[in-house]
C-alpha cells in the first residue's frame, strides 16, 4: 500500500482510484463495507482510502477525552491488511475544514485525485460546517463523472448498527468482548514500552509498561490479553495479564497499561507492543499493602490463563458479516 500525504502533484497511477471517504476511527466492520464497495465499484481502477489526520474532532474539541480506537499507526496497519493499493491521509485544519463541500470535490476529488469512484456510509457529512451529505456528493459526481456510492448502515443480528461509538461505549463499560463483535477483531493499545519503578518484579510480576496517549481509555481494571511484540519482520503473541489505570496501592498518578506476560523473561524496554483486551476481569482498586496486591495478581493470572487457553479464545476475531457504519 502507498501512501500520500497530500493531494496535488500525484504520480499518474495514484490517480483515477476508486476510494472509501472518511475518518474509519477503529476500520470497524461497518467501515470495511464503504471500503468494500469502493473497491468493488471501478474494476480495474486502484483501490483507495482518503482519510483525515488529526481526526477532525481533535481540532474542533481539543479538550475532549482522548476518544480514538486507532491513532494513525494502527489504522493505516489496519488498511494495508485489507489489501489497499492507495491511502490518501489529508491534514485536516480549520483551512481544509473552511473548503465549502464544492471546492472538496473540485479541488481535492476531481483536480488532485481525479477519482474515478467515491464510496461513503450514509451519513457520510463534509464541507464547512458540514454542509455536504451524501446526496449532495452524488449529485456533483454526476457533474464531474466519476461514481458514488452511499451504503447504508449494517446491522448486527440484533438490528444494532456497527459504529465507532457502540465500540467506544462497550470499552468505557468493560465490555471487550462486544467491542470485538463490531470491530470483527479485539481492541488494542499500543506503543513502545517504557521504563518503570520496576515494583512488579519485586513480586514477582514483572510489567510491560505503555502509555495510553491519544488512546480512547477504557473501564480501568484488569484484563486477559495478548501482547504482540514487535519481532524483524513478523509479530510474536504471548498470552499475559495486564492492568489499565493509575495502579492506587502504590500511589501512582499517571494512566498507565501494565502487561505481564506468561512464562517470558526477555528486556522489552523500547520494543513496539500492541496489547489486544481480550476479557475484562475486574475493575481497578486499591489493597491494603504489596502482598494482597501480589495474592490478587495471582489469582487474576490464572483466571487470564483459564480464559485464553479455552478453545478459540486467544486473540481469535469474532465471526460475522460486514456492513455499514459511522
């Protein structure tokens, strides 16, 4: 998958893709639809994702929570999985947000792209103020001549939409397991893991340690995961137990993901990790004093253990169809 950065000046075979416009904060199932139909509606043409970086609520709302499923790395990792032969990632500011929705298809579909498809979920909205919809975009693909096409939201079996916002509402509640049935694969948090206090060793439960950053925070507790670390040119799993929060038996202040990995002794300190939730076991608390920490932690590693050695358990993906989403 190639990757651009701007829209002007494009190599003549990265332009005349069909693409799938939007932000695809967590590539969930509903938005591998718009991608699918994308990818479906220009046979022969190269297949294309144009999406926006920094999401645009981050510079609208900068004060919100951190509320992104997939910073940049992981959702361009995410993409390439699909097979994608293009990713066009804009940089959004208040200038590109000032592009009334005519100047967006003129300049940057028709004159920067030359897009010979656009794909878009239903409630697809862009322009200033958020003036264009997707039947305004129709319209003016028919102007230009290139295709559109508008796919409606998905539903799971029981007629809930697939939605980065069902997924975000099943984290913050500690639901791992339905945040996978909508993503069609288990969350994760990931980044290079940092040098602690080292305390987990002193009883005998050494950690990774990785900042959240810009990463959504979920129900803070402790989880049964799977750590993908980071090895040449492939990624190793192991099993493990990790704790999201700000750890209060030992006074700590900062958010924090705690990962202790099953029968592994090797130095991660600067490796790249990404942590998929894969069950949540309790929430965060704080205990009277290291040796009920470390009585719990045993007890919490082997309920980890019990939940991801049963069959399809570990890091398996849920199953299902796709469809359409915000």
């Amino acid at each position: 998958m190639r990757l651009f950065r701007h829209w002007t000046d494009l190599p003549a075979d990265a332009r005349g893709a069909a693409v799938a416009l939007g932000n695809f904060d967590g590539v969930h199932r509903g938005h591998r639809a718009v991608i699918a139909a994308a990818r479906t509606a220009a046979p022969g043409a190269p297949a294309g994702v144009l999406s926006f970086e920094p999401h645009p609520r981050e510079v609208f709302r900068p004060d919100d929570p951190p509320f992104r499923l997939t910073p940049f790395r992981a959702k361009a990792r995410l993409l390439e999985e699909i097979g994608l032969d293009l990713l066009f990632v804009l940089h959004f500011d208040r200038s590109l947000a000032e592009h009334s929705a005519e100047d967006f298809v003129e300049e940057i579909l028709v004159r920067g792209l030359g897009v010979a498809h656009v794909a878009v979920g239903k409630d697809f909205c862009f322009g200033r103020g958020r003036s264009g919809d997707a039947g305004l975009l129709s319209r003016l693909g028919a102007h230009h001549g290139f295709g559109v096409s508008v796919v409606p939201h998905a539903m799971d079996p029981d007629g809930r939409p697939f939605s980065s916002t069902r997924v975000r509402n099943a984290l913050r509640a500690g639901r791992p397991g339905e945040a996978a049935e909508v993503l069609g694969r288990h969350w994760e948090i990931e980044g290079r893991v940092e040098t602690g206090f080292q305390r987990g060793r002193t009883i005998g439960f050494p950690t990774a340690n990785i900042g959240l950053d810009g990463h959504l925070r979920p129900a803070f507790g402790v989880y049964a995961v799977q750590a993908g670390i980071d090895q040449g040119l492939g990624t190793v799993w192991r099993d493990g137990v990790a704790n999201i929060g700000l750890r209060p038996t030992v006074g700590g202040t900062t958010e924090l993901l705690e990962v202790h990995l099953f029968d592994m002794a090797e130095d991660l300190y600067g490796r790249h990790m990404r942590v998929r939730l894969v069950d949540f076991l309790r929430p965060e608390r704080k205990f009277d004093g290291l040796d009920a920490l470390k009585a719990q932690i045993a007890q919490d590693a082997a309920r980890a253990r019990a939940i991801l050695s049963r069959p399809g358990g570990a890091g398996t993906a849920p199953g299902g169809g796709e469809g359409a989403g915000a």
